[in-house]
C-alpha cells in the first residue's frame, strides 16, 4: 500500500458517521454552496436550513481538517439559492478533494 493510500485508510477509519453521509452527498452532486461572512472564517451550509448552520459549519471545518474536502470562496456556484446566502457576502463552492475520493472508494462508496 503506497502512502497515500495508507493515510486514507487512517483517515476513513477516524470518519463519522455524519461525516460519512456529507461525503457521500458530495460524492454524488460534486459540488455543494458554502459561503462566509468578511472577516470570519467559519464556513455556512445552508442546504438543511439556518438552524443546522453551526453543526454544518463544524462539520465542514473537521472534513477540511481531515484533507477530505475543499472549501473554494473564488469559485461561487451558479444558481446558488442567493437569497438564502443573502447575509454572507463571500460566496463559494465546496468538493470532495482526492483523498476524499479514496475514503470513499475504501469505504465502497463510489
């Protein structure tokens, strides 16, 4: 097993469950909204709606910890529900980054 692999399979193996399903969402659309206010770095998902946001935004701080997701705030989505982002000004995209991939194709999810 080269390196990569290796610290893949650590990596799944320290997964959560609700981490699990996050990569597995994105394993299936490629790409998902995120968005910031200026000045603070704390990432905002607003898919599941305003009250999940802060379980969302750590959440979405640990996978990116982890190397398992990229969070983009130059390369906005179009058609991004603009009205639910309205009060965040930094606008962005988010994906599976390649380890991300390999913990998922371990886990036999894609």
């Amino acid at each position: 097993m080269e390196i990569a692999e290796a610290a893949a399979a650590a990596v799944a193996a320290a997964v959560t469950e609700k981490e699990l399903e996050f990569l597995q969402e994105l394993g299936q659309v490629a790409f998902l909204p995120v968005a910031r206010k200026m000045g603070d770095p704390e990432p905002v998902y607003l898919e599941e709606g305003e009250g999940k946001r802060e379980e969302y935004s750590l959440l979405l701080q640990c996978l990116e910890k982890k190397g398992l997701i990229s969070l983009d705030y130059d390369k906005p989505l179009r058609g991004m529900a603009a009205e639910a982002y309205s009060a965040y000004p930094i606008l962005g995209s988010m994906g599976l980054t390649e380890r991300g991939q390999k913990v998922l194709e371990m886990l036999g999810y894609q």
